[in-house]
C-alpha cells in the first residue's frame, strides 16, 4: 500500500524548491529553475516548478499540461493565435499535445503542474 502525499499550503506557495539549473532551450535571459517532483510514483509529472526571469519556445510539445500560478508574471504567445496571454498568480492554463508558442517569465513564477 502507498501513502498519500500532503504538502502544506506554506510549503507550496513559498517552500525553498531543489535548483534545477537553467530552463533546456531558453534563448532570453537566464531562466533559473527550482523543482520539486511530487507524487513520484504517479503516472505523469506532478511537480511545483518555480522560474527566475527569461524566455524559451515550445515547438509541437508532445503532452499535455495544466498548470496553477500561484505567484508572479509570464506572458505565454500562443503560435495558433498570435495572442500574447499574461499570466498571474490564480490563472489556470492548459497547454494541450500539439501546442506552440512561448513563455517569456517577467517576474519569477511559480506553478503547480501537472504533464501527462
């Protein structure tokens, strides 16, 4: 039998996150990741995932992903639309298989996720 995860609310908004080095493909600035993978054993990745200011693409990504902001400011261009989408603590995105476009971190981000 496994055992439930619990993290405290305090923990998942401002709990100190493992560095996880440099976003793969950024191509802006210098964009600092910390990540704590939850729920390893879990299909998918469930993490807490914070990102110090910069900017990378996203071509055709292969998953999908729903993610909560819990604190700070990116802007994600959506390819399909041209639309560039800023999003704060409390925004709710979902980033379906196929999708391209880009995040651009203004100020550092945090977010809770899920990929599968």
């Amino acid at each position: 039998m496994t055992a439930m995860t619990l993290i405290k609310g305090v923990d998942v908004t401002s709990g100190h996150l493992p560095p996880a080095g440099q976003r793969p493909g950024a191509d802006k600035g210098d964009p600092q990741l910390g990540l704590l993978k939850i729920a390893p054993n879990a299909k998918g990745n469930i993490s807490i995932w914070e990102c110090q200011p910069g900017g990378w693409p996203i071509n055709d990504r292969p998953d999908t992903e729903v993610a909560f902001i819990l604190s700070g400011k990116a802007i994600i261009t959506d390819e399909a639309t041209s639309k560039a989408n800023a999003v704060t603590a409390g925004d709710f995105v979902v980033l379906p298989p196929g999708w391209t476009g880009r995040w651009d971190v203004i100020e550092t981000i945090r977010k809770v996720y899920a990929i599968y």
